[in-house]
C-alpha cells in the first residue's frame, strides 16, 4: 500500500528546534517555548491517485495543507496560467476527481490553497467547500494584473467564508508593471495590504511571502528582512495590533477554525 511512504525528520535529527504542526494547538505550543514550527504542505497534487489513498496517507503523516495545483493541468483540473496582464480566468475548473479532491480535503479538516487555482476552479471550490478559503500567496489584481492575483470578487468570497490571504512578496505580484525587478520599494507591500483590508478588514490578511525561487524586493531577500519590512508598515503608521495581525495572529485564527483546534 502507499501509507508510510513520507516520514518526517526525527526529533534526534531536529535536536528539538523544530517541529511538525498538526494542529493550531501545536503551533501555539512551537511560539511558547520558542521552537520553529513546520506547517507540511502539498503544492501540486499531480502525484496523487484519484481514489483518495495517497492524500489519507499524507495526512496520516503529517500533512495538513493542499494547493491542488501549481498553475499547470493535472487530473484535479486546471490552474491559473497566462501572461502578465492577463485575467485568472484562464480554462475551464475543477474536474470531477478535482471535486471529490475538494470534498475528501473538508472531511479531513485540511487547509484548500486557492492561490494557484484559475477562476473557475477557484468558484467551484468555494461552491464545494464547507472550510475557510485561503489564499496563502496571492496579492490584488487590481493593483498588479497578474493572472494570479486575485480579483475583487475573489477577496469578497474569501471574506465571506472566514478566511484569508498571505500577502505574496514576489516582485511580479507587486508591481503594477508586473516586473520581475529587485529594485522595488517594501511599500508596494503596504499598498496590496492596504488594498486587500479595504475590501477584506485587518482580520483576513498575513504575509504569505514565497520565498521560494521567487524576485523579492532588494531589502527582503529572506526572512532576515523582515524587520524592514515591519518598519516599513510602522511607517505607514500601522501599530503593533495590526502587525501581530499580519504577523500571526490572523494566521493561527483561520487554521484553527480549519484544522478545528
């Protein structure tokens, strides 16, 4: 069978710095006593048979977490592809095994990520899901057309259902010229929390960074920016309220109410 096939590190390898979260009450846990919590996340479910199997497995490992897709096809449907500008509305959306994918993720409690999914695989999702919509990398596409940004329409839905999304810092998702250049101020990250808060409220947005093979702006290359980044929003005059919002907070309220503790 294919349970057991993803174990995660051990905890004599990890010397006890880090940690696999499956619940908020973990991460929680992970901040008290000062020890780098693990979120498992599957980004692309290509991999995974039609029938279910693999996903339990996954979960029964760990994993916590499922963006059905990387902007390509695969058997689940079709995610958001396209040039920049250009719309997310970009095929056709979730197949048939894409909504049983949708419904098996609910009855695990597991976080859906709709950031690589196109619009209509997007509306099928939030027709389907019973769960918080969470964007964990996504930014407003009225202020920057990438086809993988979201539309107003799309933050209201994702509001509406009690979620969120993490502020992506991939310069191409920031600039209203779509460029994928360094040399672009931290404030183009102020202007899509001020954005998405506008149509949203401070309750549904976090940073969702992307670090991960993407341009970021020059002043935050990794996580060792993020200090300036946090300056640059207190220079926008937002308080430590609403950074311990963006920081966290608003991040340990949604999965809690997925994960369902």
């Amino acid at each position: 069978g294919q349970r057991g096939f993803f174990r995660p590190q051990s905890p004599g390898r990890r010397r006890g710095r880090a940690r696999l979260c499956r619940s908020a009450a973990d991460i929680a846990a992970c901040r008290a006593e000062g020890v780098l919590a693990l979120v498992a996340h599957i980004e692309g479910a290509d991999a995974l048979d039609e029938e279910g199997e693999q996903l339990q497995a996954f979960y029964d490992a760990g994993v916590r977490s499922i963006g059905p897709f990387w902007n390509l096809s695969n058997r689940f449907g079709v995610g958001v592809t396209g040039a920049f500008p250009g719309s997310p509305d970009s095929g056709p959306g979730l197949t048939d095994a894409g909504k049983a994918l949708i419904k098996q993720a609910n009855a695990l409690n597991m976080l859906i990520d709709v950031s690589h999914m196109n619009e209509k695989a997007f509306w099928d999702t939030a027709a389907l899901s019973d769960s918080p919509l969470v964007a964990t990398h996504s930014n407003a596409h009225a202020l920057c057309a990438q086809p993988r940004n979201l539309t107003d329409a799309q933050l209201i839905a994702i509001r509406d259902s009690g979620g969120m999304v993490g502020i992506n810092f991939g310069n191409a998702f920031l600039r209203a010229d779509g460029k994928r250049d360094g040399d672009t101020p931290l404030g183009e990250i102020v202007r899509h929390y001020e954005r998405l808060i506008m149509i949203m409220g401070s309750d549904h947005v976090g940073f969702g960074s992307d670090f991960d093979g993407i341009s970021t702006p020059e002043a935050l290359k990794d996580v060792s920016g993020l200090p300036r980044l946090f300056a640059a929003f207190r220079d926008a005059g937002y308080d430590q309220d609403r950074l311990e919002k963006l920081a966290s907070a608003n991040w340990q309220r949604v999965l809690q109410a997925i994960w369902r503790g």
